[in-house]
C-alpha cells in the first residue's frame, strides 16, 4: 500500500467509524426478526 494511502484511509478515526458502523449493522441484522411491538401499540 501506498504511503498516503495507509494514513488517510486507515486513521484511528476512520477504523473508529468503520467499527461503529460494522457494530450498528450487526445489531439491525440480529434484531430485525424480532417484531417491533411498539409499533402495533395504537392499534
């Protein structure tokens, strides 16, 4: 990899943000079975 490359596209922020996106995937991918019963509350 290019010199510039490592220090732009892998910063500390960046891997921050690229975990807290992977993070926030992975719970909509866990929770999305699980039916939303707040919603039918109205109802």
């Amino acid at each position: 990899m290019k010199p510039w490359i490592r220090s732009t596209l892998l910063s500390r922020e960046n891997l921050y943000a690229l975990l807290l996106c992977l993070a926030v995937i992975l719970v909509i991918i866990l929770t999305a079975d699980q039916s939303p019963l707040w919603i039918y509350q109205g109802f």
